[in-house]
C-alpha cells in the first residue's frame, strides 16, 4: 500500500460535511501530496475501485452514484467514476439485471465471463487527462463523495456474490414489441396513429402480466417481488415523482420516493417493474411536449410566469394522470377477470382458480416487501400550485394523453398526493 495514498486520504476523510462536501484545506493538502508521488497513481485508483465496491455493499446502483455525482460535483468526477466502475466491474463474472443498461448510460459496456476468459468491461469515452494536481483534486472530491455514501435499502443483489443467476440474454420478445409500439407512439405527429398504436401496447402489457402471473400460480415458480430505482430529476421532481407513484399503483407496483438523492423505489413483480419504466418514461415524454406547446402559446399572448406554469401543469397532469390509471386499471382487471374464469369454466376447472386470487396473492407480497424495506415511510400531502392556467392546461393534456399500460387493479396506498 501506498504511505502517500494513505496520508493524503487520512487528510480527506477528516474534512467535515456531507456527501457533497469539496474538503477544504484537507483536499489541497492531500492533492498535494498525490500529485507530488506518481509512484501513488497504481494505489490510488485501486482505492477508488474499492470506494465503488463499498457503495454497492451500501445499496447503491451504478445510475445512483452517477446521478448524485452529475448533481453534486463535475463533468470530470463523471468520467472518473466511469472509468473506476469499469475497473471493478471487470472483477465480476456478471452482474445482476438491470445493471448493463446502467452501465450502457455511463458509457461503459460490460462483457461477462463467458468460460473462456475474464469478464471485459470498456468505458467508451475518452479517460479524464489534466495535470496532476487537478486529477488528483478531482478524484480526491469524487472520493470524499464516495467514502460518505450512507447505506440505502437493496434494490437487487451486490455483484460479486457468490450466488448469481445469470440473467436472460436479452429481454423478453412481448416486451421489445411493446418498446417497439411505444417508440412509434411517441414519434408519430397523427394523434388517431398514436393511439392505436398505445392501444395495442396496452393490450400486450395487460396480457403479459396477466401470463405470468398465471403461469407462477401454476407451476409453483416462486417468484418473489423485486425492486428496481427510477430517477426523478430535477425541474418540477415533485410532479415527476407523483406520476411515476401513479404509474407504479396502476401496474400493481408501489413506488417510494427519496427526494434527497432524486429517485424513486418501485417495488414488484419483474414484468410489472418492466410496465413502469416504459409506462412512466412514455407519459413523462408525452407530458413535456404537450407542455412546451402550451407555454408557447402562453409566451405568444404575452404571459411572462414560466416557472409557476410549468410546475402547476406537470402536477395537474401527474394528478389528472393517475386518476385515469386507476380507472383504466379497475376497468382491465374486471376484463381479466370474466376472462380467466371463463376460460376455467371451459376447461371444466373449479371456480376457485381464477385470476382474483392469484392477483390478490401478489398484491400482498408487494404490500410486504414493501412495508420491510420502508418500515418508516409517510405519506405526503403535496401543495404549492399556484398558477390556474397551467392547472387547466396540465389536465387537458392528461385528458389526452395515450395509456399504453393503464391497466390491472390498483393496490397500495398512494404515498404522495397533489393538492391545490
């Protein structure tokens, strides 16, 4: 171990504040003394490597830090962090789901150990270069943020465990034509197009969560809810945050948000975690535009409060939102229902083996796992919309906003609730 590395990080780390603290004094002297050896460099970024393993022991995901440094600090922490999470990622044989799409966002592609030889991992940028004090500032600032990551509730194993089930290569065939639909939904300027095509996508996600939660009842699988994290970015996160809550209850999921570090927890079932994202990132596309096309005819006639018109039209549309997701979704689940009975009753099987219970089972286990990794959580009344216009506008356009999952029965308590 380098004694230059030690001494300079024992400088850092005894610099106070939070995860966003730059270090004062201490990081110019540990600057200092690291850009002064380069023998340290080797130790230096082995440390960094380890700072990364400890945030995964921690709960922390790749698009975590990666958003927290993006908001706390700069672009060169963002390419030094991409560069040290390859670094340790290549000590993997695979990782868990979800984390190559992670890595993909960060410009890292990941290959995994395939029998032949050691996992791969590239960052697609070009390294972070500067003199040797600036880096060694730099990575001393992204250390600091790092060393004081507090622990976050698991959204999914920590790679490197021992016990890994490889992920499917690939991701389902009914949900690449439902990313498929919903991309050519988004694109196309014909509202008639756009809603066929939601429609289908709608049907095709109600049929693929039903299937599966058919398919687990019977054969016994044991499948079990699972979590996964959302961004929530700033402007107008508050709004963001109740639609993506909507969109989570809507698909029989349930979403807990943590405004500190501008994410969301959605909890449930790995196809109806699938319907969230691509539900939430479709609407929240949708809502922007219509947004934008609304403050710029507000802007033509002269109207000046950009601000307070954004933020009341996103909470009127993640409001007026999610009272056609539960609609839709009572409406889809009494359609499922009639369906699954009657295909029982064809099949000469006992009424007892409808769709209700199983959906009710699944329910609860989400109600569960929910409850055990937020013991702690309240829900929040939201107010502050001031602005009637955008109010007015912000449900016109979720009135006219395409649904291409709203459906399924609504469970959970909603944690976040819009108010005027």
């Amino acid at each position: 171990m380098s004694d230059t590395v030690e001494r300079a990080l024992t400088a850092l780390l005894s610099t106070g504040g939070g995860p966003g603290a730059r270090g004062g004094d201490g990081l110019d002297l540990a600057a200092s003394l690291l850009a002064a050896d380069p023998a340290a460099d080797d130790e230096l970024r082995r440390r960094g490597e380890g700072y990364i393993r400890l945030a995964w022991e921690r709960g922390w995901q790749p698009a975590d830090v990666a958003r927290l440094v993006r908001r706390e600090l700069r672009d060169p922490q963002a390419r030094l962090l991409a560069e040290l999470i390859a670094g340790e990622v290549r000590r993997y044989e695979r990782l868990p789901a979800r984390w190559a799409a992670q890595l993909a966002d960060l410009g890292v592609d990941f290959t995994p150990d395939g029998g032949e030889g050691p996992a791969v991992a590239r960052t697609r940028a070009e390294p972070y270069r500067a003199d040797r004090f600036s880096y060694a500032t730099a990575a001393l600032e992204l250390y600091l943020l790092l060393a004081r990551l507090p622990p976050l509730e698991p959204a999914g194993p920590v790679p490197g465990t021992p016990v890994q089930q490889a992920p499917a290569d690939g991701e389902p065939r009914m949900l690449s034509r439902i990313r498929a639909l919903l991309a050519k939904a988004e694109a196309t300027g014909y509202p008639q197009e756009a809603e066929a095509l939601t429609a289908k996508a709608q049907e095709l996600m109600a049929r693929h969560s039903v299937d599966e939660a058919l398919l687990a009842d019977r054969t016994h699988r044991g499948d079990v809810p699972g979590a996964c994290r959302i961004g929530v970015d700033a402007p107008y996160e508050t709004a963001k945050a109740i639609l993506l809550d909507a969109v989570a209850s809507a698909n029989r999921c349930r979403a807990v948000w943590n405004s500190a570090y501008g994410f969301s927890t959605v909890v449930g079932f790995g196809p109806d975690l699938d319907a969230v994202e691509l539900l939430h990132t479709s609407l929240l596309v949708q809502g922007v535009s219509a947004m934008t096309r609304a403050e710029a005819g507000q802007r033509a006639s002269g109207r000046k409060r950009t601000k307070t018109f954004r933020q009341s039209f996103l909470m009127a549309y993640a409001h007026r939102l999610g009272e056609r997701l539960a609609l839709a979704a009572e409406h889809a689940t009494a359609e499922a229902a009639r369906a699954a009975a009657g295909a029982a009753a064809g099949a000469g099987a006992e009424s007892g083996s409808g769709l209700l219970p199983v959906l009710a089972a699944r329910d609860l286990a989400v109600a569960e796992r929910t409850d055990r990794m937020f013991p702690e959580t309240v829900a929040t009344r939201v107010r502050g919309v001031t602005d009637a216009e955008g109010w007015d506008h912000g449900t016109s356009a979720a009135d006219a906003a395409d649904l291409p999952a709203a459906r399924r029965g609504r469970t959970g308590r909603d944690r976040l609730r819009p108010g005027r």
